[in-house]
C-alpha cells in the first residue's frame, strides 16, 4: 500500500480538499482535489482527479447550526471511500492554517496543547483562523487516531528583520502581538523551493514574487527568505484586492467610526467584503470581468491595482538593493498578461523587459535576452507545499 496525505483549506465560505500519494522518496503527486463551496447560501461539491475527469458533482444541503462539521464528515468519507479504493494508506492531514503567531516558525503536529494555543490567535486573523480550527477539530472527533499537522500563512515570513516587523506604537501593544506578520507563506515557500530547483543563481539573489489573486501581496526574497511582505498584521494590507482595499490610513478607519457612526461588524464588512477591485469598479472583484468591460470605473479599479503594484515593487526594490528577478503567480499573476504586461511596463526603470510574445503565451520566462531582471511565471501549489510538509514532519525524523 502507497503512503498518502490529504490537505484540507478550509475557509468561511468555501472547504477545499486533495489527495496526494507518494511515489518516490521524495515525490508527491496529487491524486485528487475538490472543494464545497457556496456554504451557508447553496453548497455545491466537486471533486476531479489529477487528470481533471469528474469525480463528483453534487447539490449539498446546509443544516444551520451544524457549521463546517457537517461538511468535513462528508469531505472525509469522500476522500476515505477513495483512497480505499485506490489501495492508499492515509499517513495524516494537513491544514492551512492561517496564522502562527509569533512562535511558529514551521509546521507543527497538532496536540490538544497546540490547538488551544493556535486558538489564542484567532482575534489576529477573526475571519479565518476559527475555520481553520474547527476543521481540525471537526477531524478529531471523526477520526482521533488520524495525525494532523498545521502549517501557517504566516511562518515564512519569520525571517523579516525585527525593524520590518515593528510598527511605530507603544512597545507594550508589539509585544502583545501587534505587529507585522505578512501572509500568503506557503505560496512564497513554494515559488522560493521552485526557484531554488529550477534557477538556483536567481534563487540566491534579489527577487521580488508578487501574488496576484483574489487576496494579493507581495514578498521581498534574499536568498530564498522572506524579508518584506505588502501584509502585516492581516491579510488586508498592501496591494488592492479583489474585495479588500489594502494599504489604508487608519484615519479613514476612525472617520467611519467616529464620523460615519458605522459599527464595528460594519466596518468589518466594508473592508473585507465589498472594497478593492469590486468596491472602485462597482462592477466586479474578478479581474478577467473588469479587463472585458469597457466601463471607466474597471479602468480605474485596474490602474490603481497597477499604481499600487508599482509603489509596493519600488519599496521592496528599496528594501532589496536592487532587483534580481520578479516572479508572478496565483490566479491573476498565472493568467492575465494585460497585468504582467503594464507590470513589467511599469518596472522599466529598473531595467525590466518584457518578451510580448512569451508573455502573450504565458512562457515560464516572459523576460527578453536584454531585460536586467529576469521575469518569470510560476504557477503556485500552496496545497503541495502543505502535503511536503506534512509528510515531512509526519515520515522523516
Ligand atoms: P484565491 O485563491 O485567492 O481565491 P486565485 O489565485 O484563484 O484566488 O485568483 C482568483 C482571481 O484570479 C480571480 O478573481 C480572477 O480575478 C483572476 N483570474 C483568473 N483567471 C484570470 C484571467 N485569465 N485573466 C485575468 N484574471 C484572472
């Protein structure tokens, strides 16, 4: 029997799940991925294997009050009722898990002691570390004897110098944890081992990866550690995002509150749910619809996407000395070559040059022969990353 390990991201609206078995020393390979989304509203189920052929596709009910738990016993046996089928031991699961806090570095297998430790992070990241907690839980009760490793949004960013860390208030709030922590780690992990593997001159230098999906930001690589990020004390800083404004004055914060008497669950709402790309368009939060409308509003949601893109890339530059490479990924960064294109424009300065038809094509380098910054694609497998670890931490010792 082959050893396998699940992956579950779980979300407030949306579980995703995949399979991965393992085939050498060293590899993984998925096996299958699916997702339940819709939840609360009309939850829908999906599943298809690595070679994308349907496995599932079904109309799920929602029973109030039951929460994620009615869904992760379903997602479970889905994935058990499988891999039995396929003759594959489960060897553990591993959770996405959105913040570690100031002492998790790296992943880390789950006791009763650790998840009541995690749960002291929940007011840092409110909309999505409860999720991700419950599902562990949720697992546990189904199945106690299964091992389970968390690994943390947060943990690669651990090597950003104290300076960048810090904010500028009293010591007593940083040190209860109020400072920056920046997010999108496994996804920045993954690209730094795929540069490390597929470039690994480039890997050693100055390279700036920027993570363009429905949560975007970027991180500042030196030698394959992190040490800036467009994130701070939550994923809604920095960049404009498909729902979340990123870099804001706290002014504005206070006007709502003070001026605008909006509460606290409303502000909630306006900052993470109805601002960035959809909140300046008024259309969408989905690039590929704002690139097709001819509506001056989308212009405008895309242009301060760019500026703001420009800005945090001159930053990080600053920060790095110089620029070595410039990586896109995630949803918008993998496929719209409109953005890598005015991106790349944008970065003129630094001596970057952009090969129109390998971008067009979506080439793994998109940079020309001349360019002085090599500009690449690399799809992210934040799922693969968190199966690597957990086979890691679960197999090697
Ligand atoms: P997340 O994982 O944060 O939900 P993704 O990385 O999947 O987000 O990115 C989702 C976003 O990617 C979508 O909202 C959409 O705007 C954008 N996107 C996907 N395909 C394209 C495309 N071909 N052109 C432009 N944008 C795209």
């Amino acid at each position: 029997m082959n050893d396998s390990i699940s992956v579950l991201n779980s979300g407030s609206s949306s579980i995703k799940f995949s399979l991965f078995d393992q085939v050498e020393e060293e590899e993984l390979r998925l096996v299958f991925s699916g997702q339940v989304d819709g939840i609360g509203v009309m939850p829908k189920f999906t599943a298809k294997d690595a070679a994308g052929t349907v496995l599932a596709k079904e109309q799920w009910d929602d029973h109030p009050g039951q929460g994620h738990q009615q869904y992760i016993s379903r997602i479970i046996s889905f994935i058990r009722q499988h891999r039995v089928k396929l003759g594959l031991e489960l060897v553990g699961v591993g959770h996405r898990v959105v913040h570690g806090g100031s002492k998790y570095n790296r992943p880390v297998r789950i006791t009763a002691e650790i998840l009541a430790e995690l749960d002291r992070f929940t007011p840092l990241a409110p909309l999505h570390q409860g999720h991700n907690l419950d599902t562990i839980r949720a697992i546990e009760k189904i199945g106690p004897e299964i091992p389970q490793v968390a690994c943390f949004d947060t943990a690669f960013h651990h090597t950003i110098p104290e300076v960048a860390q810090r904010y500028a208030i009293p010591r007593s709030l940083t040190e209860e944890g109020v400072r920056r922590y920046g997010f999108h780690g496994l996804s920045y992990e993954y690209i730094a081992r795929c540069l490390r593997h597929q470039e690994p001159e480039l890997a050693s230098g100055r390279v700036v990866v920027a993570h363009l999906g429905s949560g975007a930001s970027m991180c500042a690589l030196q030698g394959g550690r992190s040490v800036a990020s467009s994130m701070g004390f939550s994923a809604m800083d920095g960049l404009v995002m498909g729902t979340r404004p990123g870099s804001i004055d706290p002014g504005v914060v206070l006007y709502l509150l003070e001026e605008k008497g909006m509460a606290y669950g409303d502000i909630v709402d306006l900052l993470y749910k109805k601002s960035g790309l959809l909140g300046v368009s008024g259309i969408s939060n989905d690039m590929r619809e704002l690139e097709k409308s001819q509506a001056p509003e989308a212009k405008e949601a895309i242009e301060l996407f760019l500026y703001r893109i420009r800005r945090e890339l001159g930053s990080m530059v600053a920060v790095l000395g110089g620029l070595d490479g410039l990586v896109f990924t995630a949803g918008i960064g993998e496929n719209s070559s409109l953005i890598r294109r005015r991106v790349g424009e944008q970065a003129g300065w630094l001596g970057v040059k952009i090969d129109h038809s390998a971008n067009d094509k979506g080439e793994p380098i998109i940079s020309t022969f001349a360019s002085k910054v090599a500009v690449w694609i690399i799809p992210t497998n934040e799922e693969l990353m968190i199966a690597t670890h957990t086979r890691d931490l679960l197999l090697k010792r």
